[in-house]
C-alpha cells in the first residue's frame, strides 16, 4: 500500500490541522542551535497555511519523563518558527488543557499554533496501549484531521504518531513523503556504484544496516569508533581505542560476507591516535596495523581517521553514484578530531547523483562543519528512524498512514 498524501485529505481551508511534527531541538540556555528540524517542517505548514487550514503544530522534545518541565518547553521554538514563517505563531502553555483549548478555538483561517511539548504528559510515551488512546483522543479533540511530518518518531509507537493517526483522518506531510521517497530509493534500486559510509562510536548500533545493506551495496566505508573493532578482528592492537569485544565474532563475519559477496568494504588505513578524550589532548598519526606504535603506546586513544584514510574515502564517495552517510567520522566537536568528518562531508557535496546524509550526529556534524543542507542531495530527520527503515524494520509511525 502506498503512503496517504495531503491531497488525500481533500479541501483543508477552515479546517483544525494538528500536524504532529519533530521539533527535538538541541537548546543550550534556552537558545536553539540547531533549527534544522524546525526548517524542515515549512514546506509542509507553509502549505497549510497557504490552503487556509488553522495549523496546531506539536512535538515532544527531550525527555521530560511524562511531567511538565520548563528546560523543555517549546515555546523557543515557537519563537523561531514565528521568525521562519514571518508570521505570529500562538502557544499553549499545556498540551490538552485549557490553554491548548483556548488558543486552539482562537485561530482564524491561515493561522498557527505550537502547543506544548506533548511528552509532559505520560500518555504520549506510555507502553500501555490504554493510556496513549487516552491521549490521543484528548488530542484530536483539538483537531479535525492529522497531518504527520514528524520523520524522527515514526519508528516509535506514541500517542501522537500512532493512535492519533487512527482516530482522524491523517496523511503525511511532504517531509515524510520526501524521506520515504529517498530512503526507498537507497534500498530498492540504487543507482550504482552506491558506497554506504558508517560511523559513529559503536559497531553494534549499526549491525541492522550493514546485515541489510551488505546485499546490496558496492561498497561499504567504516570510520568512527566503531572502525577499531573491525582493525581488531583483522588482529591489530588498539590501545584505549573504543572496542566492542563482544561484537569481534560479528565483524569477522561481515568481513567474510562483504569477500564472498565481492563487495568492496573499505577500512582505515591510518588513524589519530590521542593522549586522551579531551580537545587540547596531544595526537599524532598513526597507520592502522601500528596504533599503539606511539609514544602513547598501549595508553593511545583513537579519536578520528587518519588524513590517508580520509582521502581513501573521499576518493570512494566521489566515485559512486548513491551514497549514504551516517555516522561521524571521529569526535568532530573537537576541532583537532573533525577533520576526517570535514573531509567525508565535503566529497559527498561532490557526489555526482544522490548523497544523503543519515540524521543524527551525521546532520549536526555537516551544519556545525559550516556545511549548508542544500550542499547535500538530502540531510534526513530521523536519526533512528532512517537507520530502522533502511534495516528493512516495520515503522509504525509509516504503516498508520498505509505504508507497507
């Protein structure tokens, strides 16, 4: 079955839309520093806004634990999406209650409005089916239908993203719609050669996508924290280097299947060793069958690929057609360890066909790089959630609007 649209759900002007988005912004002292996800979801409100539909945004953001909590509250982002779409945007100080009500009843045709974090009530993430139904109609009391937008949950099975769905008529906004599109892509027919490139700190967050994707990628490129469980299945020594040794047995087996399978599995060739994780730590370079070759010797800590392996990669990107990107390549937040991430996101810029960067750490890496979202085929939304649907997972979050 195919996705449910917006134009699935007719003429929307004057009518209540709540459309259940994914403002989980990073807030430091109150203020966004990354409003990507908040500029994500304009196609989609601008849109509504633009058909004459009175918008109730909603979200969660953190993890409030069911119970108010003002160092989560939306009302920043509010704010910021007031600034983005030009044009005042209400706020309800609560999710279901009387604010929400009043705000809601006081919106004129084209208008818009944020609620409050839908996670201050224990409904939304509750694993007993009663309770988020509880939830979901105090919800749709609020609206006529439901437009979903929100990527990043619908590997989750809320209150919002899930019996909501059932209980109004809902669809999927164009984020969704366009996330689906390029992941499917990614999975059903890529344009090839198409290279998969994995980082981020543990081997065993990614085993789904390389079980999945092993069959059917060209090549495949591991970087980050995870790189040193693989060079130590080959035998080398890592020093204080993250190290899954539970997960050794796994990786010999992935080792062998990208052989029998003749898919090209591209592993680092140097590394930069460190002193120790802190930003002004002493490092060198060091080749990956000699990391403990330092003076930090068996105390060294690998903190980001070295430069040869990032050219090795760069080289492999540029030359494929679809590339998929999660997972930074060492700790980029320290500019002495973002250089191999740098390197990796600059060539999937120069990608000649569809480069998509996996969410997550991945997307806060490329913005906080000086990388603009346009440099990139596609940045996605949905962390966990694009990494579940390319694991070839069930998304409840995509099956309540007929996605099968």
């Amino acid at each position: 079955m195919a996705l449910r649209t917006l134009d699935s759900l007719g003429p929307l002007a004057g009518k209540r839309v709540i459309v259940r988005v994914d403002f989980n912004v990073p807030l430091k002292d109150g203020v966004i520093t990354d409003d990507g996800r908040v500029r994500a979801a304009l196609p989609t409100i601008d849109h509504l806004i633009g058909q004459g539909a009175r918008v109730i945004a909603c979200s969660h953001l953190g993890r409030p634990d069911g119970s108010p909590d003002p160092k989560y509250s939306l009302e920043p982002v509010a704010q910021r999406l007031s600034e983005l779409l030009g044009k005042p945007v209400a706020f309800a100080g609560d999710t279901v209650g009387e604010s929400a009500q009043q705000v809601v009843s006081s919106l004129g045709d084209g208008d818009v409005a944020v609620i409050e974090n839908l996670r201050f009530n224990a409904g939304e993430t509750s694993k007993d089916e009663t309770e988020r139904r509880a939830f979901a109609e105090q919800l749709a009391a609020l609206g006529d239908v439901l437009v979903s937008d929100g990527f990043g949950v619908v590997h989750r099975k809320q209150a919002s993203v899930y019996e909501l769905a059932e209980i109004l008529p809902s669809a999927a906004g164009f984020l969704i719609e366009k996330e689906v599109d390029v992941l499917d892509r990614l999975t059903e027919n890529p344009e090839r050669p198409y290279a998969v490139v994995l980082g981020g700190s543990k081997v065993s967050d990614k085993l789904g996508v390389i079980e999945h994707l092993l069959p059917r990628a060209d090549k495949i490129l591991v970087g980050g924290g995870m790189l040193f469980t693989f060079l130590a299945a080959l035998g080398h020594k890592v020093g204080k280097s993250l190290l899954e040794s539970d997960q050794l047995e796994t990786v010999k087996g992935y080792i062998a299947t990208a052989k029998e399978r003749g898919v090209e599995l591209v592993l680092p060739v140097d590394a930069v060793m460190a002193s120790g994780f802190a930003a002004d730590a002493d490092h060198v370079v060091a080749a990956a069958d000699a990391l403990e070759d330092t003076a930090f010797g068996a105390d060294g800590m690998g903190l980001d690929i070295g430069p040869k392996t990032a050219e090795l990669f760069a080289e492999a990107i540029r030359s494929s057609r679809t590339v998929f990107w999660n997972g930074p390549m060492g700790v980029f937040e320290m500019p002495a360890f973002a250089a191999g991430t740098r390197t990796v996101a600059q060539a999937l810029t120069e990608v000649d066909g569809l480069s998509v960067v996996g969410g997550g750490d991945s997307a806060a890496a490329v913005r906080q790089l000086g990388f603009s979202d346009s440099s990139f085929g596609h940045i996605s939304t949905g962390g966990g959630a694009s990494l579940e649907f390319l694991e070839g997972k069930k998304l409840p979050g995509l099956e309540v609007l007929g996605w099968a």
